[in-house]
C-alpha cells in the first residue's frame, strides 16, 4: 500500500493542484483562438 502513495505523488500535476484547471485553461485557449481566428478572418474577408 506504500508503494500505491508514493506513485500517486509522483503522478502530482505540475503548476497546478488539480487537473481540472489543466483542462479549463486548454478549453478557455482553445476559445480565445476561435475568437482570433473570427475576427482576423473578418479583418481580411
């Protein structure tokens, strides 16, 4: 059972204490390209 704790600390997300703020800032990135894209597509349509 020790063995099963310390690879879960291994395991520990860098920069960030839970994954799910990991996948909030892909998703909030990937909207704010959609939203560039929009405008620069708009800019030069």
């Amino acid at each position: 059972m020790q063995q099963h704790s310390q690879n879960r600390e291994q395991e520990k997300v860098p920069l960030f204490p839970k994954w799910s703020y990991w996948y909030w800032l892909v998703i909030g990135f990937l909207g704010l390209l959609i939203v560039l894209f929009y405008f620069f597509t708009k800019h030069f349509a």
